[in-house]
C-alpha cells in the first residue's frame, strides 16, 4: 500500500512538473538610440506593464577623469504583487547610484536637540576658520593641534 501511494505521489508530481510553464510575456516597445560621442537612449515596455527608460551620457575628461564620467539617468516602473504601480527614478554618476521613489522608505527628522547642537558646533568651526584667516598665529597654533591630535598627542589650552 505505502509503495502504490508513493508511486502515485511520484505521478502527480510529474504532472505538475509538465504543466507547469513559464509565461510568455511580450516586449511592447523597444528603442535604443546610439550616439558617437557615447551617449545613448533606450526604452522599452513589456506586456505585463513594465516600463523603463534610460540615457547616459559621459562628461568631465580630465586628468583626475581620461575616460571620462558615465552619467545615468531613467526611471522604471512596474506593477507590485499587490497591484499597487511602482515608479522609480535613479540617477548613476561620479557622486554614486541615487534612486528615488514613493515607496522607498525616508529618513527620519533629525531631533531639534540634536539639529541645534550640530548647528552650534559648525558655527564654532566656521568661527574657527574665520579666526584662522585673521590671525596667523592662530592659524599656527591650530596646524601644531591638529599635528598632535593626529599623533595621539593631548594639548591644554
């Protein structure tokens, strides 16, 4: 009896494995344009609602740069398992892959505690270096502070 129920189980099995597919999803649109100095366009939207778009382009040759800086932008969207349509926008460059969109979690609000001390202590800085500009031998004595914190090294004042 246990050897026909596994034969049997063996079977369907098999079944499912046969009728199960993968969908077949078709490609709506799709443009893709090449430009000589680089930059490109492409775009394309399938049948179950994806959308994307994106061009590049490079900029700043430079010796920090000889090949140049590959900027990106697009967007894209597409429909969520729950049906709610996800738009999303990036952009890819020297300063790194930014993305935004509605679904995307934010930072909280600093604390205005902490918003007032931070402001404080880059006032104290900006304070600092208008002295440093004014007065050389501040501007001295900041350098041999900042050797000795460097080094692990304590001043009074």
């Amino acid at each position: 009896m246990k050897l026909l129920h596994q034969h049997q189980h063996q079977q369907n099995v098999e079944k499912r494995i046969h009728h199960e597919t993968t969908t077949w999803i078709p490609i709506l649109k799709y443009n893709k344009e090449q430009g000589e100095d680089g930059s490109y366009k492409t775009e394309y939207q399938t049948g179950n609602n994806i959308v994307h778009e994106e061009s590049g382009y490079l900029k700043d040759f430079s010796d920090a740069h000889p090949n140049g800086v590959l900027v990106q932008q697009g967007a894209y969207s597409y429909e969520a398992p729950d049906g709610q349509v996800i738009h999303v926008q990036y952009t890819a460059d020297e300063k790194g892959f930014r993305v935004t969109g509605d679904h995307l979690p934010t930072e909280p609000p600093i604390p205005e505690g902490i918003r007032k001390g931070l402001e404080e202590i880059y006032a104290g800085i900006r304070r600092r270096e208008q002295e440093g500009k004014n007065d050389p031998k501040y501007a001295e004595t900041a350098a041999q502070r900042a050797e000795l914190d460097y080094n692990g090294q304590y001043y009074h004042q």
